[in-house]
C-alpha cells in the first residue's frame, strides 16, 4: 500500500512539474511547431514602425523583412508567458512590436504575425473555434479540416498552443509565419 501511494505521488509530482515547465522562454513551443529549424529569440522583435520613428530606443535594426523592421535589445522584449504582440509608447506614438524566431537553415528572422493553421477532426469543429476562442477565420484551405485563423490578441502563443492541445476538436496547430524567400 505504501509504494503504491508513493508511485501516485511521484507521478503526480513528475505531470504537475512537466506541466509547470513545458516551456522556459518565451515563444519556445511556437518554434518548436513551427519545426526542427526555428529558434526563439527573446532578445528580438520585430515591427512595422521605422528606424527613424524609434530612434534606437528599443533596440538595434538588425535586418529587413518585407515590410517588417528586426530589431535586437540588449535587454529581454519578451518574457516567458509573452509570445505575444505588444503595444508601447515611443516618443509620443503608439508602436506595436511583435515576437520574432530565428531560422537556422536560411539564417532569417521569421515574423510571427497571430496567424496560426489549425487543422480539426471534423468541419463543424472549425466554426466552433470562432465561438470558443474568438478566432477570425482567414482562409479555408483545400483539406476540409484545416483553416488559417487569426488568433490575435492573445496573452501568450505558447499558452495558446496549450490549451489547443487539450481541446479534443484539435487535431494540430501550427504558427504561420512571415519570412523572407
């Protein structure tokens, strides 16, 4: 009877610790199901306001994607339960930054812009993440089962990524993410 408990009891200790620590820096889970290549850089943003507008003030431009400016700090943008975009003041104006993974095949920075695939076990479930999550449905895609949501605002993409992977409508979640060809 003893070990029994004791099993329990480690077993519970081991699934609280494993949920406590799924992930330890910002945006991790969104590289890891973005794929094999994609690192998170909490120390990079990305945004669409200019150089000029920030005057250095949150850090250095480092490169350019599309439109998207990447900038580093020298201190941590994100922390850990903020894979998320944010809104700052600089200078008098509004300015949103956005959390950025580096890609170590193509040695890119890539965007992540809140739009994530999701595919479904059956269609209706499509519809009913609109109404469970407040998603706005971008694109159906040519597989039935899969659409692009626009899942913004969201505290965190990786709690996001969480919860979705304890809905039992979902079948996968991917972030989509903008990169330069």
């Amino acid at each position: 009877m003893k070990n029994r408990i004791r099993f329990l009891v480690l077993n519970v200790l081991l699934i609280v610790s494993v949920k406590s620590f799924a992930f330890t820096q910002s945006c991790q889970l969104v590289a890891k199901m973005a794929g094999d290549a994609y690192e998170a850089r909490p120390d990079w943003f990305a945004s669409l306001s200019s150089p000029s507008l920030l005057n250095g003030q949150l850090g250095s431009l480092v490169e350019r994607n599309g439109a998207w400016y990447i900038y580093k700090t020298s201190a941590v943008s994100f922390k850990q339960e903020q894979c998320t975009t944010q809104k700052l003041v600089v200078n008098g104006h509004s300015v949103e930054i956005v959390p950025v993974l580096y890609n170590r095949k193509t040695h890119q920075s890539a965007v992540i812009n809140g739009r994530f695939l999701i595919k479904v076990y059956r269609v209706k479930n499509l519809s009913q993440l609109v109404g469970r999550y407040g998603f706005k449905k971008v694109s159906v895609l040519p597989n039935r089962f899969t659409a692009i949501f626009d899942v913004r605002p969201q505290k965190s993409y990786d709690y996001l990524i969480e919860r979705l992977d304890q809905d039992r409508d979902v079948e996968w979640v991917a972030p989509i993410l903008s990169e330069p060809n």
